[in-house]
C-alpha cells in the first residue's frame, strides 16, 4: 500500500525546504544517509522493494506515485533506501548463475560474466545512461518557469534501475527456459521468440523510462523519450527478415568475454 503522509510543514511550494533546512538536505547529505543505510539491513524496508518490483510490471505508474510522495515528504525524488538496490543485486547473482548453468560455463567463468553484468551491464550501463538522462532533462526538457527545480542524479539513476529489473528479469530469467531448446536453434521460431522477448525487455525498459520523468511536473515534452520505441520495432522487423538471433549473439558474446 502507498505511503499517504502528508506534506511536510518546513515545505514550500513543490518540496523547496527552507534555509535553514537546506543543508540538511544537500546531495552530499543525501548520498552520505543512502550508503550509509547500505550496511543497516534492518533498517530497509524489502517488503516494500518487494512491492515494487511487483508493480513495476504490473502498474508502474503506481511505483512512482511513490516518489511523489517521497518528494512531498523528505524533499527528494531519489530512493532514499536501498533495499530496491539490494535485491536487484541478488537477482542479478542467481539469474547470472543461471545464465552460466544454461551456457554451460564453469565456475571461474560464471564468476567472470556475474562480475561482467554487475559491474558493465547495470551498474557501468547505468551511470552512463543515468548520466546522459540527467543532463538532457536538465537541460532541455525543464520547462522555463520552473528553473528554480533540477531532476536529481540520484532519481535518473533510479528510473534507471525501475526500467532495467523488468528487462533483467525478461532477458536472464524468463529467457533462459527458452534459449537451449528454442531459441539458439538455427530456426525461423528460435530468432522470433529470442528477438520477440528483446523487443518486449527493451520496450518496458523504455516504456518505464519514461514513465519516470514523465511523472516530474516540472519537465516537458517528455512523449519525446517514446520515439525510441520506432527505432526499436524497425530493427525488430529487420532482424525478422534478416534470420539475426541476438539471444544468440549475446550467448557468443558472453562466451568470449570470459574466456
């Protein structure tokens, strides 16, 4: 169930604390409170995280409802609790170990990809595309009476992690039921179903995207982060008619990076 505390009484306007508050409330502050947390399991709330990853197939809108009231109530749109990062990190580890049981990887070499999608995949991926994010809404989407108001970095790289669980979960979960007996086959049903699911784990991960920044109110024109979405069903037809297998290329991928 969704948080309804109300507005924080030492906040103006949109969550704009006052003076005496701000420095409390800093980046540094903020960042400092998150990692710090990182080390008190007790004091995360995983039910909740849970919930999340829930509805972030179900009705994403609803998970960042929640950052509203995040923001109306601690002042930042960011998570403030990292029990969403750390259970994307187990989901990580056991469906990368799947993925290595299902490619026949050895045990340094399951070790070699964990470490590969971890730190390349989501977290390297991440920061680049949480980066990039951040400074075009920032820079072009802030609508010009609400200068005053920044998307944080801290949120982007949320929005990014909301989008790239339900593509984790799609492309090293679900797949992997699929790719020895279907989908690496040299057959017309292998490439539909692999590039089916990338089409359907790509299309969420920009779907939630911009279900993200679409939910700040002091962003425009963001149905422009949806454009994407005919880029990405041309190179679905393409790889149709062209026999690609990207489920395929990954596995080959996989197998030389940790080699």
């Amino acid at each position: 169930m969704l948080p309804t505390t109300s507005v924080n009484s030492r906040s103006q306007g949109n969550g704009v604390l006052s003076p005496r508050d701000a420095a409390r409330h800093t980046a540094g502050a903020k960042r400092y409170k998150y990692l710090r947390r990182l080390f008190h399991f007790r004091q995360m709330d995983f039910e909740f995280a849970l919930w999340q990853m829930l509805y972030l197939f179900t009705s994403p809108q609803r998970v960042y409802r929640n950052f509203h009231y995040r923001k109306q109530t601690k002042d930042q749109w960011a998570r403030d609790d990292p029990a969403f990062l750390v259970l994307l990190s187990i989901w990580l580890c056991v469906s990368t170990v799947g993925f290595g049981f299902v490619l026949d990887m050895g045990f340094f070499e399951t070790i070699k990809l964990l470490l590969w999608v971890v730190f390349i995949d989501c977290v390297g991926v991440g920061l680049l595309i949480a980066t990039l994010m951040w400074f075009v809404s920032n820079k072009y989407l802030v609508k010009q009476q609400n200068r005053d108001y920044d998307v944080e970095w801290g949120y982007a790289f949320d929005v990014h992690l909301n989008a790239f669980y339900p593509l984790l979960v799609i492309l090293h979960f679900i797949q992997l039921f699929f790719i020895n007996y279907v989908i690496i086959s040299d057959s017309v049903i292998g490439y539909f179903v692999g590039n089916t699911l990338w089409l359907i784990a790509i299309g969420y991960y920009i779907y939630v995207t911009f279900l993200g920044y679409s939910a700040l109110p002091f962003l425009k024109n963001t149905a422009i982060l949806l454009y994407p979405f005919a880029l990405l069903i041309m190179l679905y037809l393409i790889s149709l008619a062209c026999g690609w297998n990207f489920t395929k290329m990954l596995c080959s991928f996989y197998k030389y990076r940790v080699k």
